[in-house]
C-alpha cells in the first residue's frame, strides 16, 4: 500500500528552490469543513483555490509533501490538449460537446498565465512548444494536426517549422520539422504548486502535510475521511490522488494503471551554450510513440525525459537510461553531466481519457495519463464549478467512459509493456 513521505525527493525543483520548501502541520485532530480533498497535486489544489475563493470551507491532506507526486516531478510543459488527443473524446461526445471541452483546454493555458500574477507568485513560465517530427513519414501528422485544430476546433494559433528552419528552434540533427504551438509554454511545477498553496491559505482554505487518509466512509451526514491523527468530517469529497489512490478507492484505482516515468538535469551549462540548443527557448516533445520531452530551465539547464516503465518500477539507475535518448538528440552534449535524476508516477487510464466525474457527493479527478499540467488545471475548474452548483463542464467529462483495466493492474502492466514494446519497434523501424 502507498506509504507517506516526510520529504521531497530529490528532484531539480526540490533541490534548487528559493529557500526551504514551505512545511505545513499534519491534522492534528478532528475537524469540519464543507469540502474535503485528498491529494495536495495540482488536481487538488486547483480545485482547493476555486472553492475557498468561492467562500467554501476547504481543507486538502496531502500524505507526504506538497506536490510530492507526479506534479512536483514532471517536465514543467504546459501543453494544450489531452494525452489522448480528441478522437476519443470526439468519438464519446460528438463534435459540438467536445469543442466545449477544447474551448476549456483554452482557458486553462490561459489562466495558467494569469493566475501567478492574480496571486502574486513566480513560476518561471516561458511561452512556446514545438511538437517534433522525427520520422519523414511523420512530418505529415504535423501538417494534419494544424489543419484539424483550425477547422475542427477553431485554433489557429499553430505553425508548422519546416526543414529548412528547424535548427533555428532546436540545433540536433534529430528533428525534420515540428509544429509550434505560442499558446503552450513551460513553467516550474513546485512553484506552482506552492503559489497554489500560499493563495489557498490566503482564501481561507487549510492544507495538512504527511496526513495521508486510510479510509474514507459515507454517512447521512456527508463523509469522515481518517488519518493516523485525526478525521475531518465533510459535506462534499474530492478525490484527487493520481496513480497512488490504491486501496483508498479501489473503485477508481481500478482504471487506472501507475506507469514509471522519468527524467534528469544536466549541471548548469555555459548560457550561450545552453541557448544554442533551444533559440527561442520553447519546451520540445516528439512525435513518436513513445517520446523524448525536453526544455531548458531559467539556470541554463537542459531538463530531458524519454521512456517509461510499465511493471511498476522506475529504473534505479535513471541516468544511465537516460543518457543514450539524451545524447542521440543532442550529439554535442556527449558526456554532459546530470546533476539530477528522477522519477515518479503517471495515472494511465485505458484510453488514456481523462477520468473526472462524480457519485453522488463523491468526485475525483485522475486519468491524466502522463499529460496534466493544463488538464489538471481544466478538470479542477469542472469540479468546482459543479460543486458550486454549475455541472455543464462535468457533464461533459461524465460522458467520457473509462473502463477498468481487465485483470487488474497486475495483468495490465504486462500487457501494455507488451503493446509498448511493439509501439516502440514501431518508432524505429
Ligand atoms: C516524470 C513525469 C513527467 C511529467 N511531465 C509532464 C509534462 O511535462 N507535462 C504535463 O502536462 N504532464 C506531465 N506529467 C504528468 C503530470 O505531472 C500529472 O498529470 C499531474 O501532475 C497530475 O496531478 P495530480 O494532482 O492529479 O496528481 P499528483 O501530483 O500525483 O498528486 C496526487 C497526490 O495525492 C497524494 N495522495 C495519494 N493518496 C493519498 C492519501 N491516501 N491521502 C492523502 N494524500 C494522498 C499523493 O501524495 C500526491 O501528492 C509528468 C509526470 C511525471 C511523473
């Protein structure tokens, strides 16, 4: 079973944040609120922020850190769109619901801008993403993804850089064209989280660290979710635990299987150095199967992931899987050396559809399947609105159906190790 954690680990973000990571207490007895979210990632603080705003009583418990999860972890590309792009959504909900959900996609890239400045934080956010092509037959998908977002969905933000450009946006021999999307952009994930945290308090709404709930029951009178300590008695639940909701909830765990995913820091390079790989400093995924995602950081660092792992684990030696994706998309960075290297936990759904949605008082947020930084924000927006009495936004993700993975997670990783496998032979070859 998940088991709490008194620190972060040692990620690029944890290590070089401005002064020592803000600690809140632990739940230090019995409490009443309106709302009750578990799981201080940005699902929980999102939604944490809309509704103390809004005049709830809130209270989140994290089990171990702030943004100790996947979203103090992640790459920091806040990408428009869902992991599993809109044929699935389109196919569940038709083409006039799922311009909604896109129009809400806008927003949160959107809002992903404003809001530090609302509250008054920093999250060192940087415009621009390029989505890559690596294979010639590729290059058309890029093509076909700008004129669909166009015609489909009314976006006509995007640009395709084409061969003869590219090594003005990212100097490797790798990459044949990509699309530049000005809306997308990259960020510092734990300064959002704690830009989050510090407005959520300034509203009103109370955070517990290290408090993970054990179990949750329903009552007449709403729900008592209990901790080690303590209990909090609530009107409305949020569940918002990502891939590590496990036996709280085996309902919802049950669609979702917990993938390893990983990534490192290279030391500080020389500023011009750093500025050659990347010009114009947009953050870079491409489009095979499975990808390399990379970005600078504002201390001339190449942040760069590539791989992942389906039997639950995370390589022990990251840097050392790393490296050869590293080095084959920049040659000039042969040897570079990694001062950091880290992994963590994605909540892959089975069609990799966000899984948002409520029963009863009951809602939760998960599914993000390795792509949250914008969903997470536009899912919040959902939950809260519908607890605050406005379902049209959750209406439209509750009409998303998320199966459970057959077997289990323990059935399922083999096979989607399996089917990876083969996706990955089909980058190659
Ligand atoms: C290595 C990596 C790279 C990624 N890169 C990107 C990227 O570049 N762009 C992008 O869009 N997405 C990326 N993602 C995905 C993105 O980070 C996630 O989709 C997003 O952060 C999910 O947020 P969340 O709040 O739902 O979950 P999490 O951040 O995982 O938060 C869940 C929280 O719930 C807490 N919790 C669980 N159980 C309990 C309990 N019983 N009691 C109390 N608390 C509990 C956990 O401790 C955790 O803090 C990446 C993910 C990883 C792992």
């Amino acid at each position: 079973m998940f088991k709490q954690s008194a620190q972060h680990i040692a990620t690029y973000y944890a290590g070089t944040y401005p002064g020592q990571i803000p600690l809140r207490p632990s739940l230090p007895g019995s409490l009443h609120c309106d709302v009750l979210i578990i799981g201080g990632g940005f699902s929980g603080l999102h939604t944490a922020l809309r509704l103390s705003l809004a005049g709830k009583r809130v209270v989140v418990l994290e089990a171990s850190r702030l943004a100790w999860a996947a979203s103090g972890r992640n790459g920091g590309q806040a990408l428009l769109g869902w992991s599993c792009d809109m044929p699935p959504l389109e196919k569940a909900l038709g083409h006039g619901r799922t311009l909604e959900l896109w129009n809400s996609m806008r927003w949160a890239a959107e809002e992903i801008r404003e809001l530090p400045e609302r509250h008054g934080f920093d999250i060192d956010y940087r415009p621009g993403s390029l989505w890559a092509a690596v294979q010639q037959r590729r290059v058309g998908q890029l093509h076909e993804a700008r004129r669909e977002a166009e015609e489909k969905w009314g976006y006509s933000e995007m640009r395709v850089i084409e061969q003869d450009e590219i090594r003005e946006w990212i100097d490797s021999p790798r990459y044949l064209a990509a699309l530049y999307d000005p809306q997308a952009g990259h960020l510092n994930p734990l300064k959002l989280a704690q830009g989050l945290a510090n407005a959520i308090e300034k509203a009103g709404g109370r955070i517990f660290e290290q408090s993970q709930v054990l179990d949750y029951r329903e009552t007449a009178d709403g729900f008592i979710a209990r901790t080690d300590k303590g209990e909090v008695h609530s009107d409305q639940l949020v569940l918002a635990c990502n891939a590590y909701v496990d036996r709280l909830d085996p309902q919802l765990s049950s669609r979702l299987l917990p993938v390893g995913s990983y990534q490192i820091a290279t030391v500080p390079l020389a500023p011009d150095f750093a500025r050659s790989l990347l010009p114009r400093n947009s953050c870079v995924i491409d489009n095979q199967f499975v990808p390399d995602y990379f970005r600078l950081t504002p201390d001339h660092r190449l942040l760069f992931g590539g791989g992942c792992t389906y039997l639950g684990g995370i390589p022990k030696d990251v840097a050392s899987a790393t490296r050869p994706y590293l080095e084959r998309a920049f040659p000039q960075l042969r040897g570079v050396e990694f001062e950091y290297a880290w992994g963590g936990h994605i909540d892959v759904s089975m069609k990799r559809t966000p899984d948002i949605g409520r029963q009863g008082q009951r809602y939760w947020l998960q599914g993000f399947s390795g792509h949250g930084v914008l969903p997470t924000l536009a899912g919040a927006r959902a939950v809260a609105d519908a607890i605050l009495g406005d379902e049209t936004l959750l209406a439209l993700y509750q009409g998303i159906d998320n199966p459970r993975f057959p077997g289990g997670a323990l059935l399922a990783a083999p096979l989607e190790a399996a089917g990876k496998a083969w996706y990955r032979l089909r980058d190659v070859i």
